[in-house]
C-alpha cells in the first residue's frame, strides 16, 4: 500500500504554467513523517492489547505474592477457608466453579446446537432473523438484571415446582436432596446456561454456516434426509470449531460473577447435593474483597483471581484456535 | 449408516420390500423427530427471554416515577427516593471509559486492517484481543484496584473508568477491523493516486468511509460494559448521595441494583427493578439502533 515513487518523480517536470501549484506542493512535506508517526501511533495502540495483558498478569502475580508464598500450591487443594483464624484454601470455590459451569454447559449445548440447526435450516427465512436478534438480544441482558431475576423469579420457581419434582425422580442419585432452598448450585447452573447460550449458539452457527455448501449438496444428492445430510454434512465437518465454540461458553461461565453471586447461596461447601448452596471463584472475590481485613486475606482474594484470570486465558486460547481452525479465512463475529 | 446402505447398488435387490419400506420410515421419523426438537428447543430457549423481560417490564414499570430520576435514595424505612445520582454517576464513569478505550480500541483495530492485514503479527494481535475479551470482567476489577486504589487508599471512579476502558479496548478493536476490513481497496487506491499520503488516507477515506460501522461497533462495546458490575465492586464502590468527584467514590446503576437487590427491604427491590428497567432499556435501544444500521448495510456503497 506504500505511495510508488515513480509517482513522486512524474509529478516532478511539471508544466511552467503550474509553477504556483508545484512550489506549493513542494513546501508541503512529503508526509513521510506524518506517515511514520501515526503508524507508530497505530502500532502503538495495537501493542497495549499485550500490555494490558501483561500487566494484568504481572499485577496479579505482585498482589498475591504473600499469599504465594504462604501457602504455596496447596492453596488449591486446601478444603478451609476460615479468614479469622487466617486459613485460606481455594478448594471449595474450584469445585463450585468448576460444579457450576459444567452444569451450565450440560444444559446450555443441546438446546444452543438445537436453535443453531434451526436457524441454519429449519426456520423459514422471515422468522430467522427476528429469532436470531432475540437471541443475541439474550447476550445484551447484563449479568446483574440475571441475578435480580434470578433470586426473585427462578430461585422461587425452583424451590416451589422443580426441586421437589428432582427431589422425588432423581433423589436417589443423591444429586438432589432435601432441603431445597431455592439457591445454591442447581439453580446457578440454570442461570449460567441462560447466559451461555447465545455465545455456543451463534458461534456454532458461524461455523456451521462455513461449510462449503458442496458438501451438503452431495450428501443430499445421495438422497439424504435432512438430519443425514446435518450430520454427515455439516456437524461432522464443523465439529471442531462447534467443540471450540462450547469451550468458549464454558469459558465464559467460569468468569461469570454477579449472576452467580445473587443465586447460589455463597456458602464454602463441597458437597454432592446439586440443590446445596455453593461458592464460586469469581463469586468469593465479589463478596469478600471489600471486607477483606489483613494483608494475607486480600492477598489469597487475588491469588483466586490470578488462577481465574489464568484458566479463563488458557480456556479461550484453545477455544479460538478451534474456531479459527474451522473459519480460518472467514473472520467470526466479534459479539460473543 | 441406513444411507449408506441403501445407497450400494449391490444390496438393493437383496433386501426384502418390507425392510425397506421400514428403513425409509426410521429414517423419515429420525427427521421429522430432529426437526421437531430444533423447534422445541428454540421456544424453550425464548421463554426466559420474555420471562425477563415481562418481569422487568412489570415490576419495573410500576415502580418507576418521576423521583426515580431526579432524587438521590432515601434512608432505609423512609419511602420515595430514587436512583438519579446513581445515573448520573454512571455516565460519569462510563463516559470516562469511552475516552480512554475507544481511541486505543479504534487505534489497534486500524493498525491490524491497515498495516497488518494478513499478517503474522496482526494475526497474534487479534488472537489477543479475542482472549482478552474473554477474561472474566472482576478480574479487571481487581487490576484497577492493584492500579489506582490500593496506592490512593480510597475508592475512585477514576479506577472504575479505567477498568471498564480496558475491557472496551478489544471490542472496539475487533469491530473497528473488520468494518475497515469491508473497504473496497479501490477506494484507498483511488485516494493514493491523487497522491494523498497513507495516514491522510486512512483517516479521511477508509475510517471515514467505515465510520457508521464502527460508531455502532462502539455502542455495542458501550452497551456492554454499561451493565458491568462487578468491575465497579472494589473500583467505584457506590455512594448514597450526589456525587461527581471522579477521585471519590462514585454510584453506579448497576452497582445499586446489585445492592438494592440483595438488601432485605421490599422499598430497595421496588428500586432494583426499576433500575434494571431503566438500564435494560438504554441497553436494549442501543443494541436495536446497532440491529438496524447493520441491516442496511453498513458501508454505504461497500462490497
């Protein structure tokens, strides 16, 4: 995109006549500098992506240095978590973390692939793009309306009509025990699915939709159904972005903190029972950080929020480079 | 595995017609099953949707009134008040979030259309800014915190500005290069050819050219940290009163429906809806304006 210079040298034997024009086209600098500066300026826009990374990292790396160094790894495998007499063991909140989002992806993955397909296929043209803004209209709802909603609205209807139901089919999985307060992880689990729909779906849908169309016409012309020729056709050649796509939503429930927070019941325990109040990562740091009294207490807050910070990094990373492998060359949509 | 088999010529005159028929009808029903779920799932997946917002619209609307929008919040037991200052404290924060973050964002995102497309270094550049725009947005909170608070000794706005910039940066990044992406290179050709020096060029054709595309990517990365919370937790912090001191602590609307909804008073839940209303609203208009400009084409004569 550079200027050829050929042009700079044409411009040179100019007509006499234009003698004005040419003197006042020499006394304006050639731009280079001006040119040079503001790629720097871009270039230097472009690199505080990286620094705030980095920064991001080092900063968390500084604060929790005391809590590094006072409990080492076993920071994440320690069960307690008793700020007054200065014990600080992540465990619990890994397990309601990980607890939690994996719930939420469970339910959240057959129902985003379903719309997906319906949305790629099913639905007839006028109703596709009305049911896909209400979809993404799903993604625009902040977190914090979630949690309003979900402590006066869902966390009733759980206690109310779903818990007993799970109580009395699936009770004997020891997966949903009485008493059923209405928040705890169960109903968390709901509410992160809600949120990380639209991210599995629309981005499932992008890649389904780069699947060259001859693939789905052979499949066709081979006398398929249309489930057949979604299967073989299109699910089996996009499935590692549609993988990478889900890993995104996982991602995404992992860091989620102000819905989570207000529906599940915020109690450090690790217990089987689905309908038991629980904590999470994101959730303990929101609650606790501004009570935090002493140094060491603050300090193992950050260190949940390095490890946070460094899963949800890896997560992405490898989600996106699942995307990518699928739609390389068609860039994805920036929304999720 | 049924296509595969009616589809070899060689077994056809083998299989009995009964078997066929069967084989066609499975396979038919397995269909029509699919397509049934694919509906099904759709209307189960719009129901908290209109759940939330019929709620929001319910509780909220009920409770909203003029006081809501021009008074601070009352104390605890003293009915009326409302979250004006909280408003307009979100605006303060948030407009100090777009100064900061737009510019860096559009910068970044002109860098990587414009002088590193196709390459390696854009390419890591933008599979930074996608895992960036994942990182959970308390962990922002707590960097602003590490940054602005902890050396200060206090709550500031200015620390909620700036955690909520750096979660603006990589949207607007992102969105910035894919509508300058969408700039016909004739354009920028033409305008080298007039002998217009590249920086010129890329401010005065392709920016200008892209320009509603990437207003609207900007709303869209507005609307999204508008409603972010648990940045503002140990950042901005909230106050009760009329505030505009960005060194202090400041209120934020997200920030009072959070407290007000978690608070034991049936007053302070009557204002968390209606301030969830209020918030939903904004968002939903923003997304809706983003909605329809990008459905007209974004660039006016683009390819």
């Amino acid at each position: 995109m550079e200027i050829p210079p050929a042009m700079a040298a044409r411009a040179t034997p100019a007509e006499q006549g234009s003698s004005v024009i040419r003197s006042f086209l020499q006394k304006k600098s050639s731009g280079r500098m001006a040119d040079g500066v503001f790629a720097g300026l871009m270039l230097i826009c472009a690199l505080a992506i990286f620094g705030i990374v980095v920064l991001i990292l080092l900063m968390l790396i500084d604060q929790s240095r005391l809590s590094i160094h006072a409990f080492g790894l076993r920071f994440f495998i320690n069960r307690v978590w008793d700020p007054v007499t200065g014990k600080f063991g992540a465990l619990p909140f890994l397990y309601g973390t990980v607890l939690s989002s994996l719930l939420a992806v469970c339910m959240a993955v057959p129902l985003a692939l379903a719309v997906a397909i319906f949305l790629l296929d099913v639905c007839p043209r006028a109703l596709r793009g009305p049911i896909s803004f209400l979809t993404e209209l799903l993604a625009a709802i902040p977190s914090v309306v979630y949690g309003l909603w979900g402590i006066f609205v869902l966390a009733p209807i759980i206690r109310d009509y779903v818990g007993p139901v799970l109580i009395r089919y699936l009770g004997w999985t020891g997966l949903f025990v009485a008493p059923d307060f209405g928040v705890g992880m169960f109903t968390a689990g709901v509410i992160l699915a809600i949120m990380i729909f639209p991210v599995i779906s629309s981005i499932s849908r992008d890649v389904m939709r780069v699947v060259p169309v001859s693939q789905r016409e052979g499949v066709l012309a081979l006398g398929a159904t249309r489930w057949e020729m979604l299967r073989i056709g299109v699910l089996r050649n996009a499935r590692m972005g549609i993988i990478g796509s889900v890993i995104l939503g996982l991602g995404r429930a992992l860091g989620e903190t102000m819905a989570v927070t207000m529906v599940i019941g915020n109690h450090p325990g690790m217990e089987k029972n689905l309908l038991a109040p629980g904590y999470t990562l994101a959730s303990v740091i929101a609650n606790e950080f501004t009570e935090a009294t002493g140094d060491l207490y603050l300090s193992a807050l950050i260190e949940i929020g390095l490890a946070l910070f460094l899963v949800t990094i890896v997560v992405n990373a490898v989600a996106r480079l699942m995307v990518w492998a699928v739609t390389r060359g068609n860039p994805g949509s920036v929304q999720s | 595995m049924s296509m595969q088999q009616s589809s070899q010529p060689g077994s056809a005159p083998v299989r009995s017609q009964s078997l066929e028929r069967m084989i066609r009808l499975r396979r038919s029903a397995t269909n029509h099953l699919v397509t049934g779920v694919a509906i099904v799932s759709t209307i189960v997946v719009l129901t908290p949707l209109v759940a939330i917002l019929g709620y929001l619209l319910l509780k909220g609307a009920s409770s909203l009134n003029l006081a809501f929008f021009t008074r601070p919040p009352m104390p605890v037991g003293m009915p009326g008040g409302g979250m004006a200052n909280a408003i307009a404290g979100s605006a303060a924060v948030l407009g100090l979030a777009s100064l900061l973050g737009i510019p860096v964002g559009i910068g970044a995102g002109v860098y990587l259309a414009e002088y590193a497309r196709g390459t390696r270094r854009g390419a890591i550049v933008r599979f930074t800014a996608d895992v960036l725009n994942g990182v959970p947005s308390i962990v922002m909170g707590i960097v602003a915190y590490a940054l602005l608070v902890a050396p200060e000794h206090h709550f500031s706005g200015m620390a909620g500005g700036v955690a909520l910039a750096i979660m603006m940066v990589p949207t607007v990044a992102r969105t910035t290069e894919e509508m300058l992406a969408l700039v016909p290179n004739p354009v920028r050709e033409a305008a080298f050819g007039l002998g217009i020096p590249k920086w010129r060029t890329v401010l005065s054709v392709s920016l200008r050219t892209a320009s509603p595309g990437i207003i609207t990517g900007c709303m869209l990365a507005f609307a999204r940290v508008a409603g972010e919370t648990a940045p503002l937790l140990f950042t901005a912090f909230g106050n009760q009163f009329w505030s505009f001191d960005l060194n202090q602590p400041i209120a934020a609307l997200p920030l009072q429906i959070f407290v007000y909804a978690v608070s034991p008073y049936d007053e302070w839940h009557r204002l968390a809806w209606a301030g969830a209303l209020v918030l939903m609203v904004m968002i939903m208009a923003s997304v809706t304006l983003v909605r329809i400009f990008a459905d007209r084409g974004v660039l006016k004569g683009g390819s």
